[in-house]
C-alpha cells in the first residue's frame, strides 16, 4: 500500500510579523545605546529625547506584530518567542538609571518568561488579559522614569516600584493559569493586602 507523505510545515522565519518584531527589538537596543549616551557619555539632552522617541515608537507597536500575524495568518513559534524578548529589551533601558532596581526586575522577569512559556504549552499562546494590561502599564511608568530623569528625579524610585509590582502582577497571572476564579481572586486579594498593608 502506498504510503502518503505529509511535508511538515514551513518554518515561518521571514515574515512581516517576525520583521516587525525584529525592527522592535533594534529599536530597543538603539533606545538603551542613547539612554547610556545620555547619562554616562556626553549628557547631551537630545539623547534623552531620543531614547524617549525610540521608547514609544517600540512600545506603541507592542501589539502591531501579534495583530499582522493574526491578520496574515503567519503567527510562528518563533514570534512567540522574540515578541516578549522584545519587551523584556524594552525594560533593559532602565538598567542605566537604576542597575540595582533594574536587576530584581529583569530577574522577575526571567521567571515571568519561564511561567509564559509553560502557559503556552497549556493553551497555545501566552497573551492573556493582565500580561496585556501590566505591559501598558510597565511602558506608561517606564516612559516617566526616562523622563523623571531629566525632571523629576524624586519620583523615579517610586516608578521603580511600580514596574516591580507590575512584573510580579504579570508572573503570578501566568501562575494563577491553571486554578479557579475564586482561588484567583483570593490569592490577588492576599497579594494587595501585603502589597498595600493599610
């Protein structure tokens, strides 16, 4: 009996999506070389103006590549992969103004990847309603801290802190998957109360 052969599918590398993505992430990492420019080079204030433009053009087009490869039909394992690592980039920028603050972040992050992809491996994708709204918020704060740089310096440790929360929000989400409404609702009313004490 004669067998069929099946091709398996085309790995989709050279996509619009995955270029999108990718021009993302150069966007990022110029944004970081001027961010770096700016407050350990020469100081010059059209770096800060810079990184800020190139912060929001990469941070505004969050959701462009996940939509185009909707839209296309050209949604890939590997622009599941690098859209986050975009961000997590994005995020980098604040290691030139705070390393110690930056590090716990990025370390929270890391972990926050890992649980992302187990989330994945459950239903298929890792977009769920909070990790969209924690990142908006995460680019919002991160935006002012760039800015707080230049104008108000004291508010930049409490944005700082933000970011944290919005990190540890979005981890425990990707954690929470697999339980009940109810056992959620419990366990982020816990998380506030230690959050926010009073």
């Amino acid at each position: 009996m004669k067998t069929l052969r099946v091709d398996p599918p085309p790995r989709r590398i050279n996509t619009l999506a995955n270029k999108i993505t990718f021009a993302r992430i150069l966007v990022a990492l110029v944004a970081n070389f001027c961010i770096w420019k700016y407050l350990y080079g020469s100081g010059e204030f059209g770096y800060l103006v810079a990184t800020i433009v190139l912060f929001v053009t990469a941070a505004g087009t969050d959701s462009l590549d996940g939509y185009v490869a909707r839209k296309r039909n050209e949604e890939s394992a590997l622009g599941k992969i690098l859209d986050p690592v975009a961000d997590r980039v994005l995020i980098c920028v604040l290691f030139f103004v705070n390393w110690q603050w930056t590090l716990v972040i990025v370390g929270i992050e890391a972990l926050s990847a890992v649980c992302a992809w187990m989330v994945m491996k459950l239903r298929g994708h890792t977009i769920t309603k909070t990790s969209k709204v924690t990142s908006f918020l995460q680019f919002v704060a991160i935006g002012l801290i760039l800015f707080g740089t230049y104008q108000f310096p004291a508010f930049v440790d409490f944005l700082f802190q933000v970011v944290l929360i919005l990190s540890l929000v979005r981890m425990g989400s990707y954690l929470m998957y697999p339980l009940s409404q109810k056992t959620k609702r419990l366990v982020l009313l816990v998380f506030f109360k230690i959050i926010f004490p009073s």
